[in-house]
C-alpha cells in the first residue's frame, strides 16, 4: 500500500466514492471496492494507476500470451465461457497492435528520416538559389565574353552537383503536374502553390498535400501508420463478413469468426513485431520470410481446430480467405492512403 495511504487518519470510516461506512481496520470499500484514501496519492501511484487502467497486466497476459502461441486455443476456450481466464480478444489485439506499429515505425524512421533524404531536399533549394543570384549577377553587371563563359560554367556546375532535376511529375490522374523542387523545398504553402501552377478541381487538392508530404516523409508515414491501426480493424470486421460465406453451413455466429479473426492477428502482429526486432539487431530480412510462412500456417492449423474440417477443405478455404484478405487489404490501403493525404 502506499505509504501516503497507510498514514490516513484512522477515524476515516466512510468511503469518499459511495459514501458508505465501514470498520476501521478494512482497506476496501465493502459497497463499491474503493481503497480507503484521504484523496491524495504520489505521483508514481498515479502513475502506475493509470498504466494498468489503460493495459490491465497481470498474470492473465502471460496465460494468454502462452495459449495464443497455440493456434485456435484461445478462441476455443472464449466460446467454452472461459472469458476472465484470458485478456478479451479486443484487448489483447490492441496490445500487441500498439507494439507492432511502434516498432514498425522506429523501423522506417531511419528510412524516412535519413540525413541522406533531407540532404536532397536541401541540395534542390540550394541549387535554384544560386541559379538565382547568377542569374542577378548576369543581370546588373556588364561582363566580357570570356567572364560570361565562365558564369555559364559555374552554373553547369551547379546543376551538376546539386540535384538532379527541376522539378517533380506528380502526374495526377493522368495529368502531368511539375512542380519544382525549389517550391516544394523552400516552404510554398498552399494559396501560392495554387495560383502558381493555375491548379484547378481535384488536382489543386491533391498536389499541395503531395508536395508536402515530400517535405516531410516520415511524419507523413507516422500519420499514415495511425491511420492504419483503424484501418485493420474496419478489415476485420470485412474478413469475418467472408468467414461467415465460407463456413455458412457451420450456421457459426459472425461473433465467432470475428473473435477467431482477433486472435489470429494478434498473433501475426506478435510474430512481425519479433521480425522487426530482429531487423534491427542483425540488418537482414531474412526473418520476413519465416514470419509470412509461420502465420500462414497457424492460420491454416487454426481454422482446422476451430472450424473442425478436413484438411482439404480448410486448404482451399484458406487459399480463399488469403485471396480475399489481400484483395480488401489492397482496397482499404488505398483509401487510408488517399484519406492521410487529404487529411495530413
């Protein structure tokens, strides 16, 4: 107990939550199972409050940690009514959800955010700066043939060494649209951006927003990423609409697939999220491959346990959920995508 709580007055005898009176020597509210406090707790009490409030760890999630390595075990003992032996099926998805693309994410900041990349977009706004001032130079000073050959060399060199291009082809819906780098880079906002290049419709959405992005990549894909978490979750709910055609004979309740669909993600978010880890460590991708495979097949041993058909029905059910899963999965890609882009 904490030691602020262990120093309350012992003449408190009334619950500050209900109000209800209780003995002395009780800790709890028998009536609402408030800890007896006089309302002030540290500041790591508050703490650790709030993380379990939000996570709830306890001996439950190694028990479901376990069982969820087994595949289809603790779908079957959620439908069996063992529901408080194990996190809930939703909670235990965004735990391992969060995790995932937490470490996805410290897995493509160092893509994204490279000194590298942000040196190129640098480079382009230094470019047509100093293209500028020659260009000024050439202007207001009177100069011989020899001096202005040397100019046009100076500014070969420049375009040589920094950046390749002058501009960008975002080529929206099949129209070309150039925008130079120098725009993109030195900050044109939006208004400006518009009436430069006389975009109109969809076009002047869009070629902002893209201009941006390139910007600023990797805050973009971060937005993206958050993004993505919600758009799993709508592509569960769509996978167990599938679940329910293929095993309509079963006469299961969509409930059912959608708890066997959370379980097995979580799974798939557990076993990248060590893909990921060992990225990191080692610098190979190697491990992808083992990871894809490993849950391939749990999925396939899982719906076997839980669904009990033979193998070659579950063979080719599966083969039509993969099917299914990447086509929806191509679709809800490319609506989040055009959503953080109008949005970020």
């Amino acid at each position: 107990m904490p030691r602020k709580q262990r120093q309350i007055n012992k003449e408190i005898h009334q619950c500050l939550n209900c109000g209800t009176s209780f003995n002395a020597p009780d800790n709890y509210c028998p009536n609402c199972g408030q800890l007896r406090t006089d309302g002030m707790i540290s500041v790591w009490d508050f703490l650790k409050d709030a993380f379990e409030d939000v996570f709830n760890f306890n001996g439950r999630i190694f028990l479901t940690l376990k069982s969820l390595l087994i595949p289809g075990k603790l779908t079957r003992a959620f439908f069996d009514g063992k529901i408080n032996s194990y996190y809930k099926p939703v909670r235990i998805f965004f735990i391992t959800m969060i995790i995932h693309f937490f470490l996805l994410s410290l897995t493509l900041n160092d893509i994204y955010d490279s000194q590298n990349f942000q040196q190129w977009g640098r480079e382009s706004v230094t470019r047509e700066q100093s293209i500028e001032l020659l260009d000024s130079v050439r202007t207001n000073y009177t100069w011989s043939s020899q001096q202005k050959q040397t100019l046009d060399t100076l500014e070969k060199e420049i375009k040589k060494r920094f950046a390749g291009g002058d501009s960008t082809d975002f080529s929206i819906f099949q129209e070309p649209i150039k925008i130079s780098y120098y725009d993109i880079y030195s900050g044109m906002n939006r208004e400006e951006m518009i009436a430069a290049y006389q975009l109109k419709g969809i076009n002047a959405i869009l070629a902002p927003q893209m201009a941006r992005l390139m910007r600023s990549p990797g805050d973009a894909l971060r937005f993206a990423i958050g993004n993505l978490t919600w758009m799993i979750l709508a592509l569960i709910f769509a996978l167990a609409l599938v679940m329910k055609l293929l095993y309509i004979r079963r006469r299961k309740l969509y409930v059912e697939h959608l708890v066997f669909l959370f379980h097995n993600h979580a799974f798939g978010f557990l076993i990248f999220s060590l893909n990921y880890l060992i990225a990191f460590v080692v610098e190979t991708d190697v491990f992808l491959g083992i990871a894809s495979l490993l849950f391939m097949t749990y999925c396939f041993i899982a719906m076997r346990r839980f669904y009990h058909q033979g193998f070659m029905k579950t063979f080719v059910k599966s083969g039509i959920l993969l099917l299914s899963y990447f086509l929806l999965f191509s679709i809800f890609v490319v609506i989040t995508m055009l959503v953080s882009i109008l949005l970020y």
